[in-house]
C-alpha cells in the first residue's frame, strides 16, 4: 500500500528545546497519499497510539472514507486500514473514546454513520485487517466506548440518553436510558470497582452494575443544579464539577455517588473540562469559543486541586495575543502538573496556532509548545510526556494531513 508519512526522530540526533521540554518525534502523515486526510481523535494505550478519522482525494470530491491507523509510543508506522462502509466523519462529536483495545491487541471501533443513521461495531485485528462489523442499537452518534475484562463492551450513545452493553462480537445483552434528557451535549463511559460501570452526562451521573441494574443516580432532581461536567474517577472517588446559577463547584463524590466533600470554584461564563491523575485535578473553566475575546482577556482559567481537595491554584489564561478567535481545547492532569491546550488565530482563519502549557502547581505558566498553522485536535499526559495531534495543511482546503508528536520534560 503506497503511504506517505514522515518520521521526524528528535532524540539522541537533535533536540528542539522549548524551555524546558524536548520533542522526542514527530510523525506528519497522510493516508495512503490521500489529499485530505483529518483525524478525529487520538486514543493511547500502554504501547500504541491510533488515529480514526476521514480521508478522501480532495476536501471536495469522494469518495470518502474512515480510516483507522496504528503507531508504537516511538512514533514507528504500524498499520493502516480503511472501515468498510464507514463515511461519515461523526467520531469528532465523540465526548470520550470510540475505541476500545483488548489484551490481544485487536481494536473495537464503534463508529456512527450520519448518512445512514446507523452505528456499528467493527473489530480489527492486531495486523490492522476488519474482521467483521455489527450493528449497534440505535442513536446519533457514539460518544464513548469501554471494554470491561469480562469482555462486555458498554457505550454510550446521543449525550447518553442511550446506554448499551454487547459483547466483542455485537451480541446485544442489554441497555437503559440513563438521562430523559434528549440529546444531552456529551457522556462518558467509567469503569469502577466491582465491576461497576459509571455513566457521566451532562444532566447527570448514573452507577450499574454489569447486569444492567441501576445502583446509584445523581441528577439535576437530587443536585439543583444547571449542568455538570464530565466526571473522572481517581483512588476511588468520583470528582464531578457542577455549575448553578454562574457559580461552580467541585464535588468529591464515593462510589455510591454520596458527597464526599466540595471545593469552591467561582463564577464561570461556560463549560467545565476537567482531568484526574498523578493525585492531582485538572479544572478548566471558560467558554469554549469567544468571537471578539480581546487581546490579553483573561477568560481562561486553570484550577489545580489535590486529591485531598485543597485549592493549590486557579491561573487566569489570556488568549495567545490573538483577538479574533480563540478555543479550548482541553486539560491533562500530569506528574508535574495541569497541562492546557488551546487554538488561536486571526478571524480569517488564514493563522492559525495551537500551542499546550504545563501550569504548574503554584499557577506558574510554563514549557509552553507551540506549533504554527495546526489546529490541536487532542493530547494525552503520560507522567511528563504529551502526546499531541494536529491538523495540519492548507486552509483553502488542498490539502490537510496530520502530525502527532510526543513531548518531554525533563
């Protein structure tokens, strides 16, 4: 199969030094040559990293198709697949992951097909080949896939309002609707202790159990609320941000979905992202996009928080000098603290930057990298390192690749 991509080693031959962070590689990559290639998430295990996204010879000729490929953690090519029947592009709604990976290295992609309103399963082995594809229950799109060792793949579809368990080979076993709440903006899927699973939407929290019965519930009926954030689950508690009336708080919250403690955030003019790990949480609040946000504006702020709930610091995030447009992306919880990725650019689009920020725990803005005309599509925190992936390209639409690159700091 003719691809192009380039592998761009930066270890022991060269290092880009960013104050305080060394690139190790960066891979820029096109499918199989394809003109227009863009991704729609990144999802990394403990020794791979895959892409899924849409590729096509030209942003406006087909045909178009969905595409899967895999990397090692050092950036070596491993495969690439096209999904049979699989066009559309919907994974980019997705909340959390649409891919789950077994012990055997075989990937499950729950994928969503806007032009026939279908979702399917598809499994595809360690060499990159599709085995066999099955219809999922029905739904917008997916947001989020979890595969359980007992084998059960649980996902949640449409902001959560449907909830699903089938098997690796797509035989149903049951489902619920966990929020009445028609087209909830996004949900996540967790998997706790006891072989619990959590569901997390924006009206709400809801714990099973494997067979499908409902062990705990909070909702905007039980927490007058206005919305709450993604949860995330660390050593044992679950943390889950909600707003009311403009004000936000954090909520430590057992696994039966009792309060555990809270933590003051303030007042927010938007959503709340946040992120667990290495004992430490990661809060960003703000809206997610600002037309007219004015150069300097501190509409961005990073709250860091330990685990134990004590407010370590809340650092305001100006717009990267550039007024006209701005987005936040999201947040990682690292070993050396909260790392912030964002977008900036002039109106027209025409420059663009994207850059990611470690705050340190004293609101130390620092290690700051930044990549000219790429948009961050997505970055996952290994202890110091960032894996990062970008669009990249011309923004007249002839071209479009992807570069993903992994960070250190050291």
């Amino acid at each position: 199969m003719s691809k192009k991509f380039k592998l761009v080693f930066l270890g022991i031959f060269a290092l880009a030094l960013l104050g305080c962070v060394k690139k190790i590689w960066q891979v820029d990559y096109d499918f199989a040559e394809n003109n227009y290639t863009n991704h729609s998430l990144q999802y990394v295990t403990d020794d791979s990293v895959y892409l899924v996204g849409r590729t096509s010879i030209s942003e406006t000729a087909g045909p178009y198709s969905v595409f899967v490929s895999r990397f090692d953690l050092n950036g070596n090519f491993v495969w690439e697949t096209i999904v049979p029947d699989a066009v559309s592009d919907f994974g980019r709604f997705a909340s959390g992951s649409v891919l789950a990976e077994d012990a055997d290295n075989n990937v499950y992609l729950a994928w969503s097909n806007l032009n026939s309103g279908l979702n399917t399963l598809h499994k595809i082995n360690a060499q990159g080949i599709v085995e066999n594809s099955q219809r999922l229950g029905e739904g917008v799109y997916v947001d989020d896939i979890k595969l359980a060792d007992n084998g059960s793949l649980y996902y949640t579809v449409y902001g959560g309002f449907y909830f699903y368990a089938y098997t690796t080979d797509g035989e149903f076993l049951w489902s619920d609707m966990p929020t009445d709440a028609e087209g909830s903006s996004q949900s996540t899927v967790t998997l706790i202790e006891n072989n619990r699973i959590l569901v997390s939407t924006n009206h709400g929290l809801v714990v099973y159990s494997d067979a499908g019965e409902r062990l705990a519930s909070l909702n905007k009926e039980t927490v007058p609320v206005d919305r709450f954030s993604l949860a995330q689950v660390m050593n044992g508690r679950i943390w889950v941000s909600v707003v009311a009336s403009g004000q936000a708080r954090l909520l430590a919250l057992d696994l039966s979905l009792d309060v555990l403690d809270e933590v003051e955030l303030g007042a927010v003019a938007g959503d709340v992202r946040l992120a667990t790990d290495n004992g430490r949480i990661c809060l960003v609040t703000g809206a997610d996009y600002t037309g007219e946000l004015a150069q300097g504006s501190d509409a961005i702020v990073i709250h860091q928080i330990t685990e134990s709930g004590t407010l370590l610091s809340q650092t305001a995030v100006g717009a990267g000098n550039y007024p006209q447009w701005y987005s936040a992306k999201t947040i990682g919880a690292g070993k050396d603290g909260c790392y912030f990725g964002e977008n900036y650019g002039d109106s027209t689009a025409e420059d663009v930057k994207s850059s990611i920020s470690l705050v340190k725990a004293d609101g130390t803005i620092t290690d700051t990298v930044v990549f000219d005309d790429a948009i961050l599509v997505d970055f996952d925190v290994l202890g110091s390192d960032v894996i990062r992936s970008d669009t990249v390209g011309e923004y007249d639409g002839s071209y479009t690749g992807i570069s993903i690159a992994r960070h250190n700091r050291y």
